[in-house]
C-alpha cells in the first residue's frame, strides 16, 4: 500500500513546522514566526534555523 498520500505530507510538513518553532525558540527567536515561515519554506527554513547563531538574550 502507497503512504505517500498529500494528508501524510501535510502531517509531515505541519510537525517539521513544530519542530522548527522549537528550535527557533531555542535560539532565542520567534517560534510563532518560524513555524509560519516553515509552512511556506520547510526544510529550507530548517536549514536556516540550525545555520544561523542564537540571538543573544537581552537582560536589560
């Protein structure tokens, strides 16, 4: 049987997404921001999660 359906990409898309706000948040970064931007860009957007530095936190 074929698991290659459009609903088992969308699953698979949408918890890359989560993911991807978690690891934005790990950063220091938007999680909201980086999950919609993950919708639009997925791998692409993890990729750029994980290459770029966490921001630095502002304890002011």
């Amino acid at each position: 049987m074929d698991n290659t359906t459009p609903a088992g990409y969308a699953i698979g898309w949408g918890s890359l997404a989560l993911i991807n706000a978690g690891l934005a948040q790990g950063k220091n970064r938007s999680g909201l921001a980086w999950f919609l931007l993950s919708l639009l860009l997925g791998p692409i957007a993890t990729f750029l999660i994980v290459v770029l530095d966490k921001v630095p936190e502002n304890n002011g």
